[in-house]
C-alpha cells in the first residue's frame, strides 16, 4: 500500500469529528443533542448579496475571473478598508481568494522557508498549527493565559521570537476565546517587534463584525503606517457578511508580498467563484444593518450562555467581546466523578461524557492549545441555548 507523506501524517485529526460521530449514533438511538461546537453563524445570508449572486448568474458571469479578484471586488475592498478600518491600499497590494484557509497558506508559503518559525498565540483556532506546518514552517505556541485575558503579552512575544522567527499569527477577535486586542495592546506588540524587523505580522480578522459592549477590533496593521509596512491583513465574508458556503476571502499587504501570494494562490486555488465576487461587492456596498440586528442577537446568547455557565459547579467563564463562543474554565471538574463512577481527568473526558450524559456537543480546549478548557458556540437559537446548557448545569450538578 503506497505510505502517505509526512507532511500529511503529521497533520492532526479534527478534535471535532469523533464528537459528531458520537452525536450522530446518540440521535440514531432517539436521544436529544444539541451541538454547541458550530463555528459559523446561524443566520441566512442577507437577501440583497444573494439577489447579487443570482443576478451575476443571469448576466452569465460564470467564467474565470483574475486570479487575483475581478477589478470590481477589489476596488471595493480598498474602500472598506479604508472607510471601516483607516487602512489605504492600492488594488495592487490586494488579493481575494477562496476562503481565508488558502490565504494564510499562501502568506506562510510566501514568507517562511523549511524550518523556519511562526509564532502561534495559544488558544488558536485548530487549524492555525497545521496550515503552518504544510507549509513546512514550525508552528511555535505561546500561552496567553486567562489571567491575561487570553492576549498575547508583548514580554511573552519577545521570548519566543528567535533567528528563524518569519511571522507572527494575531487572530482578533478570537476564536475560541473571543478575546479582543485593543490598540495600546496592540501599538506594545509591534515595539517589540520594531526590534525584529525580520518578522511579519499576519492577521486573521475574520470575526472583526462581531464585537460587543462598544468595542471595535482595531486591525494590527492599523497602529502606524510601520506596522502596516510589516502586516498581512487577512478577512474574508463567513461570519461578518453572513456567507459561509460561498467561500471567500481576501488579504491586503505590501505589493511585494501580495504580488508573492498572487502567485502561490496562481497554482493552489486558481481563480475565486466568479459568483461570490459579485455577491461580495453587494455586501461591501449595499445594506449592512443586518450586522447590528445580528450582534444584538448574538449579545443576549453571549449573556445567557455566561450566566448559565458560570452557574455550573467546576465551570468558570470570563466575559469576551467578541466572535460567538464562551471559553470555559472546566479545572473545578477534574478529579470528579460521574453517578456511574467515571472520573474526569481532562477537558476531553469532560467533553466525551457531557455527549453521553447530557446530550451537548462541546469542543475541548486541548484542540486549541490550551485545557482544560471547553469552547461552547453560542451561534444556536436562544431557546435551544438555553435547553442545552440546561442539560449541561444537571450533569455538573450530578458529578462528586
């Protein structure tokens, strides 16, 4: 049997799919679950950027576009990162793509070469290691602990950083954690990093749409036109502009390093859907005020699930601005042990018997680098919110 490569075998499972598998048996059997691991909104996307979409396959606009984006997209692009984020581009130091996925691939593609490093803020999303290692780069944690608000700290930055450091990876807001850098924070981590000038900052903006309590998520690369110098901005339409299947993204940086993703995403992805263009420029142009019905919405999730959360023995939740999940402490159940006498000895076995035991899909926070710790979505009805975490607090209360 032909071996796979290394690359590919070293590539971590989903944390996920064992959970779903299990759901999916539980429901089989007639049982009530309810998933609370989802990563995208639950909402529609606005009526408007699908007329867009289905007026462009009308008008027969279903051929290969630029690889970089048509000239319609990324003309839009300037001008919202520029209106929303005070950033200036040229078209030329922007590029659109499938997705955010092939986007940070190209950037590490573009600026690390074999065995050099990327520093990767723990709690990342878990993707964040893998993508850097297929890239043949060496993915390099950093804790940032609760304590510190989940937040990368510039004292803790400057430690990692080494000879083979290329980038640093800043996810705001966070997933899972929904932590969310202001700009002092923001303006210290990039004097650290006026001390490297070989190190690169990427971004991953995709929840920058979703903030709470007044607060904004000031871009990285927006604390001075040195730190733009040195960033890659990456975003994309999932969460914000409410378009998950339609799978695009785009990244604005330096022409030197735009012009270098151009042309790994040449051969990786091609061309992005000549549709979801199209459909994107409506949602960067027309109607936004479905964003603030959708994050006052998502407030009142944000609060319940907290409020119920923080209910539960052994489970402690601190309060985040952004994206839609709660990151909960699980440390007060470990040691523990269900009425059928199984002990819980991690966040994983946490997450396994509250499948079991209450019929509530939550993601450990091993898959994200940091336990034990539970990642809850609350991009689910209110109501089954409720009933959920509900089911959740009994199976806390039953544990000894």
């Amino acid at each position: 049997m032909p071996e796979l490569a290394s690359r590919v075998s070293n590539t971590r499972p989903s944390v996920t799919m064992a959970l779903i598998r299990r759901a999916a048996e539980l429901r089989a059997e007639g049982k009530q679950v309810t998933s609370l691991i989802a990563g995208e909104p639950d909402f529609n996307t606005p009526e408007h950027i699908r007329a867009a979409g289905i007026e462009a396959i009308k008008r027969g606009d279903t051929r290969y576009t630029a690889g970089d984006g048509t000239n319609e997209l990324r003309a839009a692009l300037v001008d919202k990162l520029r209106r929303e984020n005070g950033l200036e581009y040229a078209s030329s130091e922007v590029v659109a793509a499938n997705g955010t996925k092939p986007l940070l691939q190209a950037a590490f593609l573009a600026l690390a070469d074999p065995g050099d490093e990327v520093i990767v803020p723990a709690p990342y999303w878990v993707s964040y290691p893998d993508i850097v290692r297929l890239c043949g780069a060496v993915p390099v944690p950093v804790v940032c602990t609760q304590e510190n608000g989940f937040l990368l700290q510039p004292e803790d930055l400057e430690a990692a950083i080494t000879e083979r450091t290329r980038a640093v990876l800043i996810n705001t807001p966070n997933n899972p954690t929904g932590a969310v850098y202001d700009a002092e924070l923001l303006r210290k981590l990039h004097d650290v990093l006026q001390r490297h000038p070989a190190v690169t900052v990427v971004t991953d903006e995709i929840y920058e749409h979703l903030t709470y309590d007044g607060l904004t998520a000031p871009s990285p690369a927006s604390v001075g036109e040195d730190a733009k110098a040195r960033t890659i901005v990456i975003n994309g339409f999932s969460k914000g502009y409410v378009m998950m299947g339609w799978r695009l993204g785009f990244a604005a940086g330096p022409a030197n390093l735009i012009k270098g993703m151009s042309s790994v995403l040449s051969h990786l992805a091609g061309s992005p859907n000549s549709i979801s263009q199209a459909a994107a420029v409506e949602a960067l142009r027309g109607d936004n005020s479905y964003q603030a019905s959708n994050r006052d919405s998502y407030v009142d999730r944000r609060d319940l699930a907290l409020s119920m959360v923080n209910q539960m023995p052994g489970l402690e939740a601190v309060r985040t601005s952004g994206s839609f999940f709660v990151f909960a402490n699980c440390a007060g159940t470990l040691g523990r042990k269900t009425p059928a006498g199984e002990t819980i000895n991690s966040d994983e076995d946490f997450s396994r018997l509250a499948i079991d035991e209450a019929g509530v899909l939550v993601v450990p926070g091993s898959g994200f680098g940091l336990s034990p710790f539970l990642r809850m979505s609350y991009s689910v009805d209110l109501e089954d919110l409720r009933g959920a975490l509900e089911r959740l607090r009994k199976f806390c209360n039953r544990l000894s």
